[in-house]
C-alpha cells in the first residue's frame, strides 16, 4: 500500500490553544511597560493519558531577531536560554484542568516574543506507570530496561552539545543503576530521583513537541503607564492678554508645574497660525485684529508643522524651554494635529495632498451643514499617499530629533487606521521611547482599535462619567481582558474642549472628587490649566465649551485666586508618586457601599502590595455619609487605616466601616489598608 | 522625497473584525445542517464620519471552488452571484454600535463559505452631506456637479459589463439629471432618487473595499442534528443466550424499533473477536468455554476490522440486516473501534503498528496498575504512521461501501486528533453524509477539540447530571457561544459502561424523567437495550456496570416484561418527529421553577416558532409541586397548555404557574404553548 501524503504536523499529539494574553489572535500586540509581569496562560493536552510537559518562551528581540528556537537546552538556574529564548516551565493552574500557566516579566523597552512549547514526556510518563506498578507489587523489571533505553537516549542528546558531556556520563550512570543486578524494587525507588529528573528534563526528548505561534509583547517605558500630565497653552503665559506670551515667559510656569507634582507638560499646537477664516474669541467666525486664532489651525508664511509661531518665538526658544522643563524633571508633550489653515505651506507645495472640488477649490473640513473654513483635511488616500505619509513621519521626527519623547496625536479616528499603524511602528524602531496619545472620542470600536494600531495611551470618557454606576460600570469594563492588554486610559479631568456641567455647577467640592477620581481610578492622568484654579465659566449653558477659551484668545491668569485647590492637586500627585498601588491601573478593582453618592476601590502594586483604598463623595453640594465594605477582613478584626491626604488615622473593625463626607471639609479619603 | 514601500494594505479605510461565528479565528469551521440559519455579525467601522457599506458574501464551495471574487456584479433579486458567491446586504445591529449582521441558509451537505466586504461609500457620504445642506438651504450647485462625476464614474462600471450597457445608459441619464438647468434645490432632491440607489448600489466603487478572511461552515445533513438512536448486541438476538444471535434474528427486531420510532440503530463491533486473555462473563479476567468476549477485542483468525464475527453470519447477512433497517426508516450505525486483539492478522501482517517492548513483546493497553491484555493499542505516531493511518481510512471506506453512513467512534481522546481531522476530512471529501459520534468521556477541553477537528456529535456527561443545577449549568454551557458551533450534544441516557445510581435506585420513575430529558434537552438522543425495561441491576454497589453485562455474554430480552416504558418511548418519539422544537438544540433555554426538584426548560424551532416548555420532575420517590414560570405572559393574560404526552389541556394564568408531579400518575409534562 503507497503510503498517503499526510502532513507531518498532523502527527503532533499536543494541542496548545487559547492562549492568553492575546489580542486578535496574534493580529496585534499586547502592551506592557518595563517591569510587569506577563502571565501567560493556555489550554495544552494530548490524546490518551501520557505527561505532558510545556514550557513558556520568552525573549527580547533585539537580542536575538527571528532566530529559530532550538531544541536541547543549557543550564542556567531555572530559566535556560534558547537562541536568545529564555525558557520557564508551565504548570497546571487546577489539577485535572488542561490550563497551563507561567510567568516573565519585560525588562526592556522595544519587541518581546513569547510563545509554548510541549511535548508527551516519555521519562515522565514512564516514571509515573512504573511507580504505580512496583507500589502495586508487580514485576517491573522489564520497565527498568525501558527506562534505562530512554535516559541513554537523553545521554545521547547530551552528548551532542558541548557543555553537555559531563551530564551524558552522569545519566548513562544512571541508566546503568536502573538495570544492574540490585532487586527490581530497590532499582524501581532510584527512578524516582530529583537529580535523573531534572536531567531528563534538560535533555527532554522534544523532537515530536508542538510549538504554538509567536506572540508579540510592545514594552513601553514606565510614563506610558503612570504620569501626571498638565496641560497650558503657552501663549497665555505673557504679562497680559494683550500680545502671545512667549516661550520664555512659560518656562517661567514650569516651577510652579513641577511643584504641583506634574510629570509631563502637554502644549497644544505651537506652530504658526493661518489668517484665512481664522477664528475669533469664544468661536466667533469673524477675528478682530490681534485674535491669535485656533492653534489648530496650522500653517501660515511663517511656515507649517515644523515652525514655531512667531509670538512664541524661536525653535532656539522652544529647545530652551524644553531644556528647562527638563532640568525640573519634566517632559514636554507636543500636539501632532495632523491638518492645515488654507495658508500652510503645503496647500502651495502639495495640492496633491488635498481633496479637490470641480471648480478648482480645495475641500475644507465641515460636518454638514456645519462648515470650519479654516481647516483644510489632508487626504490620506491621496493619490500620492506615501509621500504624504512620509511626510507627517518627518514632521514627527523633526520634533523627535528637538528632544519630545510623547506626542498628543489630535484626532486620530479622522485619519486612516493604517497610517498610525505604519508611522507608530516607523518611530518605535528607530525610537522605542516615544509615546503617543491618542485623543479620540468616538465609539469604542474605534478607540480600542487606535490603540490596537499602537498608541500608547488614550483619552476617555471619563469627564462623562459622573455617577457611581456610571464610574463603576465604565471602569470596569476598560479594565476587563477585552481592553486592559491593549489601551492605557489617560484620564483628563478637563480639556479646552471639555468643561462638564458637573464641574460648572459644583463649585470646588467637584473639582476636589474629579480630581481625586482621576488620580485615584487612573494611573495616567491630565488636567487643563484652570482646573487647579477651579475656572467653571462656561461659553453657553448646557454646553461644554469655557468662555474666554484660549483656544481663541491669549488669557492671563491668576494663579493664587481665591477658592484654588493647588495644595491638594500637589498633595495628591506626591502621594502617586510615593505609592506603587496608584501607579498601575489594571488592579483597579470596586467595592460595595451603602449610599449611591459614595464610590470606593481599591488598588494594588502587582502581586497584591501596597493596597490603597479610595472612597469619594460624588455630591459637591451636600454631606454623604454611609458604609464601605473592604472584603477579606474577618468580623470582628480589628485593622487601622491612614488616609493619606491628611495623615488621619481611623480604627477600623470587620468588613464593613462607616465614612463621613462634608463637602466644607473633605470630599475624600485615600486610605493605606495594606496588610490587608 | 523618496516615496517609501509602504504595504498598500494599510490604505484601506474599512476595518473588519471580530466576525463570528468563528472557532478559533478560522483555525476550524463552525458545523451546521441543511437548511439551518448562519447568522454572521462583524464589527464594521472606518475613520472619519463616511458612510460605510458592508455585504456578506457566501457559496458552496463546489460551485465555484476557490475562485476569486470579483468586484462588480449581475442582479438576481436581493442577493448578487459573483464567482459563486451570493451576496447580501449587512445592516446595522444598532444605530451608534458598529456592529452589522446579514444571515444566510446553507442548501446543501459540504463546505459552505463566508466572508465580508465593506467599503466608504462615496454615492451615500455625498448624498447625505448634499441633502443636509439642501436642508440647511445652502448653495448645493457644486455639490450636484460632484454627484454627477460619481454617477459617471459608476456608469463607467457598469458599462464593464456585458449585461450593463442598459444600465450605464440609465445611469448616465441621472448623471444629467443632477447637473441640468433646474434649480439646484429641485436636482437636489433627484439625488435621493430610491432608483438612482439601487443602481449605485449595484454598481458601487469598490477599489478601496476591505474583505475579510473567508470563513467555512461544515454543512452535515439532518440526522447530524436530529435524531432517537438505540443500541443493541444483535447477538443477544437468538432464542436463548447459549449462542450467538445471528443478524438474520436481529433482524426480526427492527419491526419493534421502528415501531418505537428510533431513528439510527448503533451496534458494538461486529468483528471477530479475539481469544487470547478473552474476557469472561462480567468482566472475568477468564472465560469460560463458550462465552463470546468482548467485540471490543476486534480480530482473530477470522479476520480483523473488515471481518464479520462468524457467530453472526455473513457479510452478506449483514447487508440483508441493513437493507431490512433501510425499509423500515432505521438507518444503522457502525462502531470504529481502532485497536487490536492479540490474534488480529495486523499483529502478524504488521507488528510495525504496534509498540514493542525490550523483549519483542507487544504492549498492551494498561492504565497502571491496571493490565487490559486482550487489547492490543495501535502505535498512532510510529514510523510507519501513514499507512496505518491509510489502513484505517481503508477499514471507514470499508464499510461506506457497504452503505454505512453513521459510526460511533470509540475512545477517539486516546488517539493523535490529527488523525481524525484527517480521517474525517477525507471521507467527506468523497461522502459528505457521513456522520461520526466522537465516544470521548474525558475532559471538556478534548471533547471540544475532537469536535473541532471534525466530529459531528458528541456523547456528554449527561448519565452524570442528573439535579437541577447540574443539569441547568451543564446544558447553559453547552449552549453558549464556545461550544454551540462546534460541538452537537448526543444525549444517551445510558450506555453498556453507564446504569447511573439514579437508574439504579429510581425505579420506572426514574427511567421515564431521564428519557423526557434526554429526548427534550437533546436533539439526538440515544438509548442502549435494556432502558425501555428499566433494566436497574447492577454489577456491584458503587458502580456503574451492569449485572451480566451483553459486553461479555449473551442475553436474552423479555420486551413485554412488566414495567416497560416502551408506550413512553414511543409516545416521546413521536413528538419528537412532530416538533420542530425538539429537532433543534440552540434554542434551549430554562425557566424559574420555585421547586429544586422541578426542572423547566423550553425550545423553539429557529426564528422562534413553535415553542414547546418540558417540565420534569427529577424526584422519583415523591410527588412534587410547584410553580413554574413561563416569561413574557401578561400578569392576568390567560392562555392554554396542551401536554403532548397525554392531550390534556390546561388553562394558565400570568407568568408562573401551578404544576404537580406524582410519580405514579406522571414524571413530566411536554406542553405546547405556541403563540406565547
């Protein structure tokens, strides 16, 4: 009979499947900053009843580039390196389950690889029957002899790697105790030592093993999970609205940034600003003389994405000003608004980029009937796309090259998913320290897919949510499976474009519980100048729009204005910084309260230090008091919390404690439960 | 600047993800039978606010296999054939979500396939900006100029096409329209012509249009899905156990199955049975002279796999066997038992197929410390593996020639799973109406994946769950997405391994609860001989074998023996082939019952019609009562059950009504409540 041409890899008894962390089967990577743990989890089983062993692999790839893993292994402690694989046994999670787990952690930025291997272990198997036999009284000692077969062949591997002729000797001895002349059950009793298993194990037989596919881990540096992030608008910055401020009048802000406890300066566009239909204050479609017009709308003859406003002054000034920012420890994020005025340099250069209508004229952006005049979209399926698209690589990497590292990409959903997905990748090559945040608010399809495509963090909901079930129900979900391997919430309290009636009616009690839930619940998060100064005017009632926006005008504030919450802004960013639990978010998790005006959750360092309790009162007008279950503690225990933000200390006792909350005197308590 | 080699796939603007229904992203196809809905639902989005079109494509792969589909296409009323694809519009699941949805039926045995494309449609986008401008009464003169080029553009498409030329002609017509002397307002309304759209439609610009990976739905006829089977050792056929039955006997009892309205009848092998270690009467590890062993112990100087036991007859006896089944409406099922006696011809023809020990012995089957000698295993991975795998193949088409169209297969988990993926995939290759039963009472994960790899049932633990709560966690999991599309449940309510305590202590009550379940919870369900005469006596306290098990001796049947439910049996069948409900499995769903002895659940044949509601009483000592709840009745809305057991008629009220269960009256009610 002609022997059929069947596959090899159909004779694989192993399967290993569902494997977790994954996202799309492998489309995309999954996220993580330097440090965290990957626990890697899949379901791996054969046919019939033989031991089954796997191991997880794991490397850097740019230690070790596509090199095909080999088999066979050599010693180091309990991981052994595979062509730049490092290798850790997997172990069942329940026994009688097929779930396998094991753990690594990513300790540098850039690609990581992780992928399962498993095999039917002869040796192991072996073992176990002849164990059961010989407890059973049977005669085994033709299994001595299978076993003595088996670890010879193992000798036999051993022999083939350099470092390993000690051990080939040291099994082939073995082999030979499993069938010299000493009784078959004393003979049975040596099969079962530590040392022949953790050799066999070195020198398994995996030449029938499965290998499951390669899956990608993007590591981010520690700010794409944790920072504080402020955001001003430099213009505003000079000793009176009347003229832009300049780059060096805002660096003389940056102390007073620092000294609240911030981490990352974002600016909105600094590049010129186009004159045609150029926006005047509070949105008005006319602009008087001196208006400065929307940031947003860039480009004029002083230049595009690569210039600097000439009210703001030079690149020189704004390298300054960076340089600056960094010797107070912070770093400055810069806006990639990835469109043009009607005066940028490019609708000249390259009309080719842009959508054109019949009668010659370039098409502006509009959301009809709504019409903005100003802007002109760029189209990313232009013709003569991959210049465009190499074009917005460079502009990118001008400012990569000037020293920014984290880039607030504005809009993102409104430009092909495929051009974040190619320019990302494009900069993480050459710069895997750079981030990018995505400010897309639209559906979550789209914003879990920006984040899929590669963006480091994204804007949220989260001014939208403002009631307890609201908060519980959203935060829950963005730190379920489906979200928590791919998007990194930033959540900003406020922005230019976001004033939300809670704040414009709450008076600082609000902004007090908004800016505690937005430090508390996130472990990124933002705020827009004024925020600390608890600015609530709004453009129009039942809008979300500030009046006097500095989108449109140059503002000059007063810092020290009555009814400022800086010193709990600063307060609470020094406690972030002090605790390891406020600094990752996916151990977010929500607890029971009896008064639906009072929201608590608890957060941990990974492996369940550093606890941190949270409880807010959501209303900003009226005292709330009520009870909070903290689970796990028994009946009557008797434990101490610390709230953190003013070093109060309160005896507790069981699971369920009682809290008071007037909006005169706290709004909140972040309490330190660890030990518990 | 250089433009850079950037993949053209990343200029597509449509994204298509997270189709379903899907195994493992495509690994495996989802199973289905004729005739049966493929509900298909995909989150569909692009950047930006266009508008976005989404169609499902489907063929049977024999019509058009592997072609590639083209753009363009021919109309056939609502569906759109191209390269053998059918084409159907997707619709929005909910406004705002981005999840679309189209559904198509498969019409015929084999492999079916699917796939999505979606493009931004610029005929739609243009006109819903044009009519809101229209509407906000600005100047649209521009914007009809606009419409009137993609008009063109599609006519030019049209145009392409042989059968086009009237619509390209019709299109251009429009195009005219758009742009003639007639105030713009008026052409502007032209554009929402309900004909232009449909011509756009069929004609649409799909350059840039992104298709999904394809799909496959394995389409099984019917009794994949439906179907009463009963098992029987037709060589307890004869007058007395002191022979063999003969098929000629078995025969003559086919009559009395079809009268009890089975559907398949399945036979333990067949073959000549080994003498070497044969197996005594309940499980002696010594036969005594004239007991027949085991027919799992497949092969002895008579033959093997191919051979027919010579106390049965003939080959030609059993053909006879089957055309009689045939006649009846029985179809018969065959066991795939693959492993060896040790007097099988294949131990001496090919030792190569079987594992061998160091002193030339072949090893038999063992679980240590338990020895199963009269069983030889087959080497599934040898070196020879391709042939055995083809002798095997060869032993399936064996006995298709013969008109088999049905297998039971034994143990399949202790056999490599590419092996049946193999074996199933070429047989349906040649005889898609075959039909395999995977015998894998092992661990979920196995019994999903053999699902997977091909088999079109699957025994469950049903024997094992026989409360409430086991019942309603076991059949909700099974329902649920992971399993539904891979996995169909083959309920037997007990097996020649399998009397269940509750069986044995239950009396007649508890024989008829457990047929009700298995033939209402399960779409196929199956009993061995013995269950209609609530044969209850087991093999030792404790255990689940019966006293003088068929599986080694002869046996004769007293049908008519007091305490039969054969009347039950063929009641249940009846409403079985009369309800559409109870041939469908999907469709199950419980309901509240204020009794933990009291289960409810009810059915509906696809698209909700003909819903049916089993209540059972799982106590078969005690009368219970209760209440039952039968969701989405008015609070005082009347209406009337009709049990199908026994046509009497009841009139409820509201949502939760009052039953009664004695067991001596009835354990259960069938009742019929279409229209609620």
């Amino acid at each position: 009979m002609d022997a059929p041409d069947i596959p090899e890899a159909l004779r694989k008894r192993v399967v290993i499947e569902r494997i977790a962390p994954d996202v799309d089967n492998g489309r995309f990577p999954i996220k993580r900053t330097v440090g965290e743990p990957v626990t890697v989890t899949a379901d791996i089983f054969a046919d019939g009843h033989d031991v089954v062993v796997a191991v997880l692999r794991h490397r850097h790839t740019s230690h070790a580039e596509h090199a095909e893993p080999k088999n066979a292994a050599v010693s180091a402690g309990s991981a052994w390196d595979v062509s730049g694989f490092h290798e850790t046994p997997m172990t069942l999670v329940a026994p009688g389950s097929d779930e396998w787990t094991a753990e690594f952690d990513v300790d540098a930025v850039g690609w990581h690889e992780y992928m399962i291997v498993a095999w039917v272990d002869r040796f192991l198997t072996w073992r176990r029957d002849l164990l059961a036999k010989a407890a059973d009284g049977q005669d085994v000692a033709l299994e001595l002899l299978e076993g003595a077969l088996l670890v010879r062949e193992a000798a036999g591997r051993a022999e083939q790697i350099g470092s390993g002729r000690e051990d080939a000797r040291l099994l082939l001895a073995h082999a030979d105790a499993l069938c010299d002349a000493t009784p078959p059950a004393q003979r049975a009793s040596a099969a079962s030592s530590d040392t022949l298993a953790a050799m066999m194990a070195m020198y398994a037989g995996r030449s029938a093993a499965a290998e499951s596919e390669i899956r990608r881990v993007w590591v981010d540096r520690e700010r794409a999970r944790f920072g504080a992030w402020y955001e001003l608008f430099p213009r505003s910055a000079g000793p009176d609205p009347s003229r832009s401020g300049t780059f060096g009048e805002a660096a003389a802000l940056l102390p007073q940034i620092a000294d609240l406890g911030f981490d990352v300066v974002y600016l909105p566009p600094i590049h010129p600003i186009g004159t045609s239909f150029r926006k005047g204050r509070n949105n008005s479609t006319v602009a008087e003389p001196g208006d400065p017009g929307s940031p947003w709308a860039i480009g004029s003859a002083a230049g595009g994405h690569t210039a600097i406003d000439p009210g703001l002054g030079t690149l020189d000034d704004f390298e300054a000003f960076r340089r600056e920012a960094g010797r107070l420890g912070l770093e400055i994020a810069l806006d990639l608004a990835f469109q043009c005025s009607p005066d940028h340099p490019w609708v000249r250069e390259h009309p080719e980029w842009f959508r054109h209508r019949p009668d010659g004229t370039i098409k502006y952006a509009e959301n009809p009937p709504k019409k903005y005049q100003d802007i002109y979209p760029l189209d990313f399926g232009c013709d003569d796309w991959r210049a465009l698209w190499q074009a917005l690589l460079d502009v990118t990497q001008f400012w990569i090259d000037r020293g920014i590292r984290i880039f607030r990409v504005d809009n993102p959903h409104t430009k092909t998913f495929g051009f974040w997905e190619w320019l990302i990748d494009r900069v993480h090559a050459r710069h895997p320290d750079v981030l990018f945040l995505s400010e897309a608010f639209t559906r979550p399809t789209l914003m879990r897919y920006l984040a899929k495509a590669g963006f480091s963090q994204s804007y949220t909901y989260f001014t939208w949510r403002n009631t307890k079930s609201e908060l519980v129900e959203y935060f829950t979900e963005l730190t379920a499976d489906r979200w928590r391997d791919v998007l990194r919430p930033n959540l900003f309290a406020n922005t230019p474009d976001i004033l939300h009636a809670y704040l414009q009616r709450g008076g600082p009690p609000a902004f007090r519980a908004r800016l505690i839930l937005a430090a508390t619940l996130g472990a990124s998060y933002g705020i827009y100048n004024g925020f600390e100064l608890c600015e609530a005017r709004a453009l129009a009632p039942g809008g979300e729009e500030y009046a006097d926006s500095e989108k449109y005008q140059f503002r000059k504030w007063d810092w020290d204005r009555p009814g400022h919450i800086r010193e709990l802004v600063s307060r609470v960013n020094t406690i972030r910084h002090q605790h390891r639990a406020l600094q990752f978010f996916h151990t977010l998790r929500f607890h029971e309260t009896d008064n639906s005006e009072i929201i608590a959750y608890s957060k941990t360092a990974p492996h369940g230090t550093d606890r941190l309790l949270t409880i807010v009162n959501l209303d900003p007008h009226h005292m709330q008091h009520g009870h909070v279950q903290v689970p796990g503690i028994g009946s009557d225990e008797i434990f101490t919390v610390r709230d953190l933000l003013d070093d109060v200390e309160y005896e507790w006792r069981g699971e369920w404690n009682y809290v008071r909350f007037d909006p005169d005197i706290r709004q909140a308590h972040i309490l330190s439960i660890d030990g518990h």
